[in-house]
C-alpha cells in the first residue's frame, strides 16, 4: 500500500520537514502533497486530509496519523527494519524522551529562529528566553552524542527518529549563527551534510512563496546565492 505524506512549504514548514526526513533517510517510498502554508485556503485544504489542520499528516491506506511524533512512531511500527529507534532499551528510551521534549517544547527558541533555509547565514541577537532553550538543547546533543553516538556523527550514531525531531532545530542553529559547542556544531554540520537534507533545502530553494511572519529580516527577504529567484 502507498504512503503519502501530506506536507508545507519546505522553506519554512519545520514539522512537516520532521516527518519527510525520517521516510527519506529511510528509503521508505511515499507519495507527496504539498500545501502552501500562510494563504487564505491553507487549513480549509489540510482541513480534507485531517481534523487536527496541520501538516503533516501521513495517509497509509485507512490510517491517518496527524502530529509529527505520532508519525514517527507510526513509521517505526510499519517499518521495523528502518531502524527509526535505536535497537538498544536504554537508548530507545531516552531517544523517546528527547523526541518528546522537542516536540513539546523550546516555543521561544522557535518562535525567535523561526525555521528558515533559504535566509544566509546572519547572527540573530537572542532573548533570555532563546538562550535558556539553546543552552538545553546542546546539552541534549552533547548528551546524546557521548553516550550513545559512537556508530556514526547523529544523535543515536545513526540517522533515526530523534534526528528527525532535531533536524529544524539544527538548521536554525546555522541560519542564525547561534554560538555553541563544539559537539553541537559538528552535529549540526552532520545533520546539514545528510542527503536527505540536502534534497529537502535544496527543493526549498526553488520555492518562492514568502511568509512574512517567518522573515526576520521583513521587509527585506534575504536569501542565498542558489536560492535567488
Ligand atoms: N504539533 C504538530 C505541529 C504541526 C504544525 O504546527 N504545523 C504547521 C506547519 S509547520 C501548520 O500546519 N500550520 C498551518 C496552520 O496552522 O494553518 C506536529 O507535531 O505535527
């Protein structure tokens, strides 16, 4: 049965960016929707394929799963060999805890650095607030990598679930040059070196609709060199 995912503008949808990383870095084949965020028919259109009017949402035959954890553990469940959650308990475990930390939390962090790819690097000053979410997410990537990093340059050593969660995280890292760790820093250079990525940002440059309230610069929408419309 095919898959399809149902998903935003991949400039700026960093939920939406969660769950097609995770199929791609899988090599789990899925058919895509795209639905423009920010237009007066946006949630009227995610509306036909979810109650909950936000992407993405997954369609695999009867099930729809809404909200990007949910997906994540819905593919894991499907495809068990994909290895999505690391195969030992313990880090399983703490995977799980640090995917649902993400996914509930560090609203300053994104609401500040809001998900961006196409903008050129440029520092952004921080609020107290922003610091504070910078601070524990490094600390949880530096956790993560100690512990349990050592098969490979992700969260968990290879690519899976948790990395997916991160992902958007990391590239705001880089879009606004926040200072970190050494650790952090190479994690971030992994996540942005991954294919999957790289096919994702660089279909994301070829877009060209702008969300105003997602430009920091606003009015001016800065964007790099290959992403010039
Ligand atoms: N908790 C949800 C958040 C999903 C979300 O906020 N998606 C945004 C795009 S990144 C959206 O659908 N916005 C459209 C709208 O609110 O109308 C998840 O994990 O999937």
């Amino acid at each position: 049965m095919s898959l399809t995912l149902v998903s935003g503008n991949k400039n700026y949808s960093s939920w939406s960016l969660r769950a097609w990383i995770a199929m791609a870095a899988a090599g789990i084949a899925f058919e895509e929707v795209l639905i423009p965020l920010g237009r007066p028919d946006t949630k009227e259109r995610i509306k036909e394929h979810s109650p909950a009017g936000k992407v993405p949402v997954l369609i695999d035959g009867d099930a729809v799963i809404f909200e990007s954890l949910a997906i994540l553990e819905h593919l894991a469940e499907r495809f068990p060999k994909a290895g999505l959650w690391p195969a030992d308990l313990a880090a399983r475990a703490h995977a799980r805890s640090i995917a649902s930390e993400m996914h509930a939390g560090f609203q300053p962090l994104r609401g500040h650095c809001p998900m961006n790819l196409w903008r050129p690097v440029e520092r952004l000053a921080l609020t107290a607030e922003v610091e504070a979410n910078v601070a524990r997410v490094t600390e949880i990537w530096r956790a993560a990598r100690e512990r349990f990093g050592n098969g490979g340059p992700f969260l968990f050593g290879s690519f899976g679930a948790a990395d997916a969660m991160f992902a958007p995280i990391a590239t705001r890292f880089h879009t606004y040059d926040i200072p970190c760790d050494s650790v952090s820093r190479a994690y971030i250079q992994a996540i942005h070196g991954h294919p999957a990525f790289k096919a994702w940002r660089d279909a994301a440059f070829k877009e060209t609709l702008v969300i105003e309230q997602d430009e920091v610069d606003w009015p001016k929408v800065k964007r790099v060199p290959e992403a010039a419309v």
